[in-house]
C-alpha cells in the first residue's frame, strides 16, 4: 500500500509541527518595536493598500472571508495545514512588500526577502514547489511528470498552471474542479490522438476510453441516455470516482510525455544516422 505524503515527511526527519510553529511565532508573535507589535499587526496597518483586498476593509474582515483562522497548536498538524499556512504568510509578504510605506511600519524589505527564503527552504524541505496565477503563489506537491508537462511547447501558458494546480490540495474533495482540468487536457490531446496512438497503442486506448466512459466527456450517470449510461460509474462513491479521476491525470501526464518522446525520437535517429556515417550533424 502506498504510503502517505506525511508518512514519507516523517521517515525524512522533517518536522512538520516545528516548522509550523516557527513560521506562526514569526506572525503572530511580538516581535517588533519592543516586544508590542507583530508582524500581523503591520500587515493590519498597511492592508488597505493591498491589491489582493477587494472590497475587504481590514485584515480581520479577510480572514474571516477566506476561513484563515490558524492556530497557535493545531490538533496534529498535518503537512496540508502547513503549506495553507505558508501560502497566507507568503501572499501577505507581497502585499506588504508592495506597500512603499512598510519601512515605516517597522518592517524594511531585508526583513520581507528573508521570510520568503525562509517559507521557501520549508516548502522545499517538504516536497512542494511554487505555482503563481494572476499575481498570487500557491504551493503543489513536485512531481518531474506533472513539470515536465505544465513546461511542454504543447501545453498553452494559460493552462500550464492547471496542470500544475491539480495537485493543489484545495483540490482535494473538490471532483467537479479536477473534471473541468482533466477536460482541457482531453481537449489537448484529442488532435494528437493518432501521433499517441502510434507511440503508446496501450495508453491512447485506456485514455480515451477514461474520456468517455468515467462521467467526462459524457454524461455516464444520467439513465435517461442509455446509450451512454454506466451503472459502474453511476453507482460509484465520489471519492472512489476521484481517485480515478487522479490516475487519469497521470495517464494524461504519460501521454504528452510519449508524444515529447516521439518527436525526441525522430530527431534522435537523425543524430544517430549522422553518426555511423560518420556525417556532420546538421539541425
């Protein structure tokens, strides 16, 4: 059985829980101007200049909007508690470090650009990269396939970060979100489908198959249309549905790889060529 994300954090001696509560000290404790003030405090005094605030009046009113509600000791502080965490601290400091006003506030930019290394070197510690959409960073689990994928000539930019996001963990539970991703790379691969087919016949087949029969491209739960209607997937648990829809977005992974491979392929047979004729290599 695989082992969980946390498990395999354990076994590598990071420690979640004391990262948590250094990063959180570093907020909310009173640090600044002798002891009296936080860092949460500054950012309560510059937040009206934000650019991420709406229509927000205060720090309080957004947190409260968005759920940010972080404990001093969380209940057995799991890895997703703190890269949420880290992902509030790290968009905070932006906003702070667009604010002309913070060397005022007690907080200078040498404070600013030492936290985000900080939040960084943690993010790094515990297997997580940064993701930026429209000015904001969030942090998904590293995976070679999946950046491999979001940095391919065959993936638009706009959607380079969905490939990316669907390991997000406020993905997670969220089935109707990953469909619409899982969607947009159907659409992809949809013109590339003979190209895949002569390179992985097995994987092009299963894939397609996943399209249209686990409720993706059609509707497969709807007993109205019987010619499209699966009790298999009807009759599913969400979450079990989920899961699958997780080892579609790996098989897709694998199928713009392969077709990376087959172009990879024939430019490597020309250098092959150019080398037992003995031949200049000509790109």
């Amino acid at each position: 059985m695989r082992r969980t994300f946390a498990e395999v954090l354990r076994e590598g001696k990071v420690d979640i829980r004391n990262e948590y509560e250094k990063l959180y000290d570093i907020m909310y404790g009173r640090n600044f101007e002798n002891g009296s003030t936080s860092l949460h405090d500054i950012i309560a005094d510059s937040f009206a200049s934000f650019y991420f605030r709406g229509t927000c009046l205060s720090i309080d009113e957004f947190d409260k909007k968005y759920g940010f509600d972080f404990e001093e000791n969380p209940n057995g502080t799991e890895v997703e508690y703190l890269v949420s965490f880290c992902e509030y601290f790290q968009n905070m400091l932006v906003g702070l470090q667009c604010n002309p006003e913070n060397n005022f506030l007690g907080f200078s930019s040498v404070n600013t650009a030492f936290l985000m290394e900080q939040i960084r070197k943690v993010i790094d510690a515990i297997g997580y990269m940064s993701a930026s959409d429209d000015g904001f960073t969030i942090y998904v689990e590293k995976s070679p396939g999946s950046i491999a994928v979001s940095e391919s000539e065959m993936i638009p930019k706009e959607l380079s970060y969905k490939v990316l996001e669907y390991n997000h963990h406020s993905l997670h539970g969220e089935i109707e979100k990953k469909k619409q991703i899982l969607l947009k790379l159907a659409e992809l691969l949809e013109p590339e489908r003979e190209k895949l087919r002569e390179a992985n016949k097995s994987l092009c087949s299963d894939v397609f198959y996943a399209f249209n029969n686990l409720n993706l491209r059609h509707n497969n739960i709807n007993k109205s249309d019987l010619a499209k209607y699966k009790l298999t997937i009807a009759s599913m648990d969400k979450n079990v549905l989920e899961k699958w829809y997780d080892e579609v977005y790996q098989m897709c992974l694998l199928c713009f790889l392969e077709l990376e491979q087959a172009e990879r392929k024939m430019k490597f047979d020309k250098l092959k060529a150019a080398i037992e004729e003995d031949a200049t290599y000509e790109v």
